[in-house]
C-alpha cells in the first residue's frame, strides 16, 4: 500500500478506473481533444532567436515565493514543476500555490516523490502523477495541465501507463534544452552546488555558475532552460544557490535583448494546450490586464525588457474544478 497523506479525486479517479478515460482500449482524451502526452520529448524548438523559457524543478523550497515574486517584479514569468512532497501541507502550501500562480507564473507536475518512472509499476507511475496532481490542480487554470519526468527518464512503459489513466489530460514530456549538465561552457545548477557532481571544481560559486549558464544561452540563442529552485551550495541556504544565480543572471540577459516566455507559449506546448480564458495583470504590472489569448499575439507582444505579455493563470476562488480530469483538494534529487 501506499503512503497517501493528501489523497485527492484524481487518486480515487485513478483506483476507480473512471474519469476521462474511456472503456475502449485508447482514452478518448476526453478532457480535451488536443491534449495528449507523446513518445517524443518536448522541447524549445521553434522559439525565436534570443528568446527563452525559465523552468525550475523540485520544489517548492524554502525562497520559492521570493524568487516568485522577483521574477514577477521584473516582469518574467516561468514555470514550477513541483514535486507533491515538496508542497506543505494544508493552508501553507495552498498559500505557496496561490502566490506563485498569481504572480503570472504556471504549475506543472514533476510526480510526488522525484521516482524514476522507468523503474515503476504501471500502478506506482499512475500514483507519482495522480498524487501531485491532486495538489496542483486546483491552481491549474483551462485544463493546460504539463507534466515533466524527473530525471527526464521516459519510454513507451511510462506513456503506456499514464495514457491508459486520467492522468493522460497531462501535456508532455516537458524537457529541457540548456543547463541539464556540466561541461565546457555549460552546467547545471544541483550540480554546482552539490560535492558529489561532475563539476570541477567539486562545488562551484554562484557567481561562476552561472557564467556558464549565460555562456550556454548565448551560444543556444534560444531553448528552454532547466533549473532548480529548491538548492543551494551544501544545501546550506546562506551560502546562496539557484535562486540567488538567477537573480544575477536575468537582468544580464534582459540588458542583452533576450526575452523570457512561458513554457506553456513554447510551439510545441501552445499547439497542444488549450487556451487560457480569462486575462489577469501582465508580471510586474500594476494591474493593467492583458489581452493577448494566443501564442502568436503573446510572443508579438513581449516587452524588451524581456515580460512576455502574455495572460497568466489564477486560481479560482473555490480552490477546486468540476471538471472530471481535475483534482479537488528534501532531499536532493542527484539529477534533473
């Protein structure tokens, strides 16, 4: 049996054999007609030159609602795919979900325990996702669920698995272009920090962390960018880490012309998800509502100063959804 502390429709959705998943041998995708998860990874291809996506994996932890807010304050707006454990229980991690999706940023699903899902039961995959997703969905706007293998491990036993439950409502696999791993003119965040990577030297500073990181989107041009908000140098918090490097890194980049979109405008998501329906305040504004529905006029409309103006998500007042493909309501991973 497992361990369920939070246990939520999508859980009962899933040992029930109901929701969206129909009784013939493929689900309908029901939930929506465009979404479906896929054999092929998704990544940033089709973005502009000088155009990137800023995903954080693993949390949340301890400085997430700060960073949040940071970025919303310079008028970015990024994507967490969290890890159900990770999320506090009750009114506190509601109170993290909220913050993070009002401040124009979106939730993904990045399983409850960090497992490598190539090494999982079918039923034990379906639970990682089911899990998380009971946490999250309330604080997923339109149905543009997105889920993000950790380790990105995939392979046709996984997509099996989650295809054949409710939790095939899930866009994906979301993956990663840049700063997946260390190497010349490249890294990746967990791994400088932590004595036990690639990175040499052992532990790298902040500051020449991510030296690396801008070199490898110069060189890119564009891509989604992989990073992980929970970590730091020893995982000691006053020795500084990733949210302290992306604070460094971002205002570089904007003063180089990038500009920073959301993962779910990358084409290959925008294609597949549906739209959002209801425009909120741009990041960093001061209330003034976007307008923009579509990847097109959103990625037209990005501020030079790298604010995608692009309608971010809220959660509803209720905290929950009727609609049957929804929910009601660290340790250092060694990878992605």
């Amino acid at each position: 049996m497992f361990d369920v502390p939070r246990v939520g429709a999508a859980f009962v959705l899933v040992a029930l054999g109901v929701g969206c998943q129909s009784s013939s041998a493929k689900p309908s995708h029901a939930c929506s007609e465009a979404q479906a998860l896929q054999s092929a990874k998704m990544r940033g291809n089709g973005l502009p030159p000088k155009t990137i996506s800023l995903t954080f994996d693993d949390g949340p932890g301890v400085r997430t609602v700060e960073l949040s807010h940071w970025l919303r304050d310079q008028g970015v707006r990024v994507a967490f795919f969290v890890n159900g454990k990770n999320v506090p229980a009750g009114a506190e991690g509601e109170a993290v979900l909220r913050a993070i999706v009002d401040d124009g940023h979106v939730l993904g699903n990045h399983t409850e325990t960090h497992a490598d899902l190539t090494k999982l039961t079918p039923e034990a995959i379906v639970d990682e996702v089911a899990r998380t997703d009971a946490i999250i969905a309330p604080f997923v706007p339109d149905q543009r669920f997105m889920f993000r293998p950790p380790y990105g491990a995939w392979n046709d036993a996984v997509l099996a698995a989650l295809d054949a439950s409710p939790m095939s409502k899930y866009v994906g696999p979301v993956d990663w272009d840049l700063g997946f791993q260390w190497g010349p003119g490249m890294a990746a965040d967990w791994d400088c920090w932590s004595p036990n990577g690639a990175s040499d030297p052992p532990v790298v500073d902040v500051a020449t962390c991510g030296d690396l990181y801008l070199q490898q989107i110069r060189a890119a041009g564009s891509g989604v960018v992989l990073l992980h908000d929970p970590y730091f140098i020893d995982d000691k918090k006053e020795n500084g880490g990733t949210v302290d490097m992306v604070m460094n890194i971002v205002p570089v980049l904007k003063a180089e012309g990038f500009t920073f979109v959301r993962v779910d405008e990358v084409p290959s998501l925008a294609a597949v998800l549906p739209p959002l329906a209801t425009p909120v305040a741009d990041a960093g504004s001061d209330g003034a509502t976007s307008s923009s529905s579509s990847t097109s006029s959103s990625a037209s409309s990005s501020s030079s100063t790298g604010g995608a103006a692009i309608d971010a998500p809220t959660a509803s007042a209720s905290g929950g959804s009727s609609d049957p493909c929804s929910s009601s309501p660290q340790t250092r991973a060694t990878n992605h």
